[in-house]
C-alpha cells in the first residue's frame, strides 16, 4: 500500500513538472504551434486524477470525527485565502490578453501561476475528498453509485471548457452546470454525521461553519469570476480552463454543502435530548454487559458472551476466537474456535477465507476492528451462508496490549451495522475482553495453586534425599539443616560410612536456585554415594566427581562443595574444598578458617581442577567444632541490603560454642533470622556442625 502511494505521489510531481516546462516553451515560442496547450490540458486532468487518489489514500485511514474534519477543512480554505492573498500583493505577476487566450509576460509569473495553482487544486482535493467521507458515513447502497454521478459531473463540466477561450462560450457547459449543482443539492443533504453529533460537538460545529461558509463561498466567487476582472481566475485560467472550473466547482459544492450542515445542526439542537437518551441506552447497555462478568467458567462465559452478541448486536451469527499461547513457524499467533452460535465450523472457514487471507492475520498487524458493509460470499459459501452473512464485524480483543481473542459478529443484511451500532458493539467487546481477561485469571490461579502443590512435594521429595537420620558415634557429636530459599533449592548435605572407623561429610551449593539447582543437587548427591564407597581420599573423590559431571552441566553453572573424611579413632580430619565456604574450626588453640586451594567443579574438564586441588590433614583436639557452611547464611541481608557477614557468623560461632552441635546450628539460624528481620532468604542455607569429644 505504501509502495503504491508513493507511485502516485511521484506520478504528480512528473505531471506537474511536464505542466511547468510546457508553460515555459510556450513563453519562449510564443505561439502554440506544436499542439503543447492540449498536452497541458490532458496533464492537469491527470494531475486531478493523482491528486485525487492519493489524498483519498492518505484520508481512508484516519478516524477522525466530524468537528476535526471541518476544522481540517478550514484551515484548508484559510490556506487558500492566504494564498489569494499572496499573490494579490506579488508585484510581477502580469500577463497579456489577445483575443483568445492569456499569455504571461515574464518567467516570473510562470514560476508563480505554476506554484499558485498545484496548490490551490491540493487543497481543493483535499476538501473534496473529506466532504465524500462525510457523505460517505452511514452510508446506504446507492451512496457510492450517486457520488460517482456528481464526480462525473464536475468532471465533465470541466472537461468541456478543454478549447475555452476567453469571448467563446461552450453551449454544452450550462446544462452541464445545471446538472452539476442538482447533484450538489442532492448530496449536501446527506448529513446523518449530524445527527451523532454531541451538544458539545455541535456548538463547535456551527463555530466552525461561521468561519467556514463565508470564505468558502468568496474563494468560490473569486475563481469563478472572469478572467477579465480576478487576478486569481487570470492565474488558473492561464495555467487551464479545465483546472479554473475544476476548483471553482469543488468550491461551489463546498459552500453548498456546509451552508445546508449549518442549518441542519441548528436545526438538530432541539432534539439533542433524544441523542442524549441514547447515550444513556448505550450506558445501559454497558451495566448490563457488565453481568458477563459474573460468569467464571470459559465454556458458560463464551457460550454467554454469544448469546449477548446475538440479541445486543441484532446479529444473526457470532463465534469468538481465542488467542492460543502457542505460535505458527512464522512466529505469529495462533488461534482457536472457542464457541460459536448459528454457524458451523465449516462455515467459519469461508468466511475466514473468502477475501483470500484470513481476518485474524489483518486483526495482528493493525489491531483495530474490521468492518465489511456488503460481503458477497454465493460463489464459495453457498445461498445458505450468503442469506447469513452480508455484512461482518471483526473485533479484536486486546487487554494490556496483549491480543486475547477476535469477536466475529455477522449481519444478515447488506450494511447491517451502522456507527450508532459499532460504538454498542465496540463497548459490548470491551466488557467481553473483561470477562475473558478475568477467567483467564481464574484459570492461572487455579494453576498456580496447582504448581504450589507441586513444588511443595517436590519439596518434601528433596528433603527425603537428604539425610533422614545423623551418624552416631561416642566420640562424635553432629547436627545438620537446610532451609531453601525457595520451596527447593541448591544446596545439600550428606554422610558416607567409609569403613568401620570412618565417615566422610559433604556440604555443596549448585549455583543459582530453585528447579534447577535442585535437580543438580540430586545429581551430585548419587555421585556422591556411589564415589565415596571408591576413593577414601578427599581429593581424589573430587577429581573423580569433576571429571563425570563436566560436560553434563550448562556452561554457566557449577557446584562448589567441601569434603572431609573423618577419622573417629584418631580425630584427623582430611579436607579438601572445591570453591566452597572455607571451613570454621574452633578449638582451645586456635579459632580460625581452614581454607584449602581449589577451584568449583564443572568450571574445567580435568588438569586444572586437579592441579588446583588440595587436601589437607587436620589432628582435632578435645571440643573442636567443625562448621561446613554455605554462603547462604554470610549474604543473608537485612532490609536496608546490609549482609550479615562473615565476622558475624564467626563471633556466632564463638558465643555458642559451649553448647552441642544441635543448638550451636539452631542459635546461627535464630541469629541469622533475627538479623534479616524476617525477610525471605536471599539463597538457601545449609549448616553441617560436629564436635570432637575426646582427646
């Protein structure tokens, strides 16, 4: 469509260029000898022609209301006062009179009586073009057709002033003229925008018309006057008689026409109370549909929402299609029949199909309803199809930017649904969009309480992996807990019986959280358990580890974990850690970090990690507590994003140190709690405390 405005747009610019360039040969040559008037004569009627079509182009997509029109075309006719204006005062505009024609006396007044009258006749157009949409509203069949006779008109009473000369007059031209302003008459009767019109709307419209009327009909007495006598019918004569007549035509319909539209809107204030009422009845109309709402499952809601759209819209058929969540190879929407009254599915596709494209395509590109007056659809739907379909509405239905659904509505009569009828279907497909929009949310409520339930047995699945029951030994006191951030999480903990006189402990974080960590976490935990019974070396079960999980987790994820075995005859600890938290050891000695070198696992395929990797030996000492963490616990944050730290969590440590393993990772968590202010967790928090008994 665009590619084909702008053909015509360049098209008139040529047309208009060839004018220009024939008026300068003929300023040069002086005589027309070579035929070049008629050429002229032949390009203005083209000009007329493009102009028109493409401002009709220009003007079919806009919707706007009739006191925007007018005010359009009055600053239209300002225009052209303007110019009349312009070049009333222009000091070189002169030509020369012979006894037929005008002829320009320098380059000055070509230049200036080009440029004067592409304009005048843009304008001109444009007014045309608006009054045929006004005509054109709420239009009945033989609307079109009768237009049609008045542009024949006007044409044909220009195109016989062709030869005009200025002392000849044409015989054919007056019964022409009288034809013409008989079919002016007859068309500035159409005038039912009038009637839709609000009070407001009204008050601006006869403002309006005060101006408008007045200098349309002196713009018309202007160039409909003799050459002899109006500088500005010297101009358009010498440029053609057939573009003088041409605008002084359109001028004269213009004047008629509003002069009638400023009566009829006067005479209309009387009975704006009975519009009024209509307002209300629409208002009504809106309450009533506001009872769809109350209907919560789909299939009663659309089987409802056709019922309405049947009695509301006197329609004698309707279906309702929804916007389905998946997409076509071409990445646009899909959509499937919801429901449907007084129509079957087969009929449905012809419908869909009889333009050669299907609504629903046109509906995702421009989003606004379509409305097709008179639909002709014998040949391919049957004399059954086409006594049910005449005339078709096609909704789109958009909440939140977001297309949900397209409402057909169908007419069994040509031109069944006038404007007063679009604005109660437009506001009947609100309420439907309301009603869809909401039993949508019903829908993914009721899903969401679905997931909720998932996700809480997922939950208690995960819990189940984890260990059920702690290792008991004389020498040893353990305790462990996990608390996810989200209803599963990353993080883990586990213990292995190594032999008789070992145990190995593991505490790991999956990077990120929720399905995903969780997933991993249950994958590391089977490694774990099958590993363990293998490599009695920290290290070595890590090496291992790295090597069957690498290339199995997404690039951007890893796990970072901290293993020891613990010797429970002689208390030596062997640890070693894999990017994880360091370990926490508070004895009579010391109270520090233990913090062996390497890296995550899964962040390298072998050489690195190993090489990376160290294992250190640990002799404990009577009532050293071990404490395996995650970073859950040291980035937990408060309300103003303050972390609760590490020196925190050390001094925590410190304080509780003195009670079992069971209330020293109780006191953390409580601490930990009391700091975010019960705010969620930040990431999940895992904490493994042992304490060594004897010496």
């Amino acid at each position: 469509m665009k590619a084909k405005k702008v053909i015509f747009i360049i098209l008139s610019i040529l047309v208009f260029v060839q004018v220009f360039l024939i008026d300068i040969v003929l300023k040069s040559l002086g005589r027309d000898r070579l035929g070049l008037f008629s050429i002229k004569q032949i390009l203005l009627i083209a000009g007329i022609v493009l102009f028109y079509i493409i401002i009709n182009k220009i003007e079919e997509n806009k919707d706007r209301n009739a006191v925007s029109k007018i005010g359009a075309i009055l600053l239209l006719i300002a225009g052209i006062m303007v110019l009349f204006g312009i070049t009333s005062f222009l000091p070189y505009i002169e030509f020369t009179f012979t006894d037929r024609a005008i002829e320009a006396k320098n380059y000055f007044t070509v230049i200036a009586s080009n440029a004067f009258s592409a304009l005048i006749l843009f304008f001109t157009t444009y007014i045309l073009v608006i009054i045929k949409n006004f005509i054109f509203s709420n239009r009945k069949k033989e609307t079109a057709r009768n237009f049609v006779f008045l542009l024949i008109g006007i044409a044909a009473t220009s195109i016989v002033q062709f030869n005009r000369d200025l002392n000849s007059n044409n015989l054919f031209s007056i019964p022409l003229f009288v034809f013409s302003i008989v079919l002016m008459l007859i068309h500035s009767f159409r005038l039912p925008w009038v009637v839709y019109l609000t009070r407001k709307e009204k008050y601006f419209v006869i403002v309006y018309l005060l101006f408008l009327c007045p200098l349309t009909i002196v713009a018309s007495v202007l160039i409909g006057s003799s050459p002899l006598y109006s500088t500005h019918a010297r101009i358009l004569f010498y440029s053609g008689p057939i573009l003088k007549e041409f605008i002084f035509l359109a001028l004269l319909f213009t004047s008629i026409y509003f002069s009638i539209a400023f009566i009829s809107t006067i005479f209309h204030l009387p009975t704006q109370d009975i519009f009024d009422r209509k307002i209300v009845e629409i208002s009504s109309l809106h309450n009533l549909s506001r009872l769809v709402t109350q209907v919560f499952d789909f299939k009663d809601l659309v089987e409802e929402i056709n019922n309405l759209s049947l009695t509301v819209c006197d329609a004698s058929c309707t279906w309702i299609e929804i916007a389905d969540k998946k997409q076509n190879s071409a990445g646009e929407n899909q959509f499937y029949l919801a429901g449907k009254k007084n129509i079957s599915d087969e009929e449905i596709n012809i419908v869909n199909s009889f333009e050669g494209y299907g609504f629903a395509s046109l509906i995702m590109i421009e989003k606004k309803r379509i409305y097709r007056e008179s639909v002709d659809i014998r040949n391919s739907g049957g004399e059954a199809l086409s006594k049910k379909v005449k005339s078709l509405v096609v909704i789109p239905l958009i909440s939140h930017a977001e297309l949900i659904g397209i409402l057909y509505i169908a007419s069994n009569r040509q031109y069944g649904f006038d404007k007063e009828y679009l604005g109660i279907i437009s506001t009947f497909a609100d309420q439907v969009t309301i009603s869809i929009e909401n039993a949508r949310l019903i829908e993914k409520s009721l899903e969401k309480e679905r997931m909720e339930r998932e996700l809480l047995l997922a939950q208690k699945m995960q819990k189940k992996l984890l260990p059920q029951t702690f290792p008991s030994h004389p020498n040893l006191d353990l305790y462990a807990s996990t608390i996810p951030a989200y209803e599963v999480g990353g993080d883990f903990y586990d213990f292995s019986p190594i032999s008789e006189n070992k145990i190995g402990i593991i505490v790991g974080d999956v990077s990120g959280k929720g399905i995903s960590a969780a997933f991993y976490m249950a994958l590391i935990k089977g490694m774990f358990q099958s590993l363990s019974n293998i490599y009695e070396s920290p290290k070595e079960l890590l090496v291992n580890m790295n090597k069957s999980i690498y290339g199995h987790i997404e690039k951007n994820s890893f796990v970072s974990l901290i293993y020891g075995v613990l010797d429970l005859i002689t208390g030596k600890l062997y640890l070693s850690r894999a990017g994880h938290c360091p370990m926490v050891l508070i004895s009579e000695s010391e109270s520090t970090f233990v913090k062996p070198a390497g890296m995550g696992v899964g962040l390298d395929r072998g050489d690195i990690f190993s090489k990376s990797l160290e294992e250190m030996e640990i002799s404990l000492s009577k009532d050293s507590t071990c404490v395996f963490y995650t970073d859950g616990i040291t980035e937990a944050r408060d309300k103003t994003g303050e972390e609760y730290g590490v020196q925190r969590f050390f001094e925590s440590i410190v304080i509780n140190n003195n009670c079992i393993a069971e209330n020293i990772c109780l006191n953390i968590i409580k601490d930990v709690k009391l700091f975010t202010e019960a705010e969620s967790e930040f990431d999940d928090i895992t904490l493994v405390i042992f304490k060594w008994k004897i010496n």
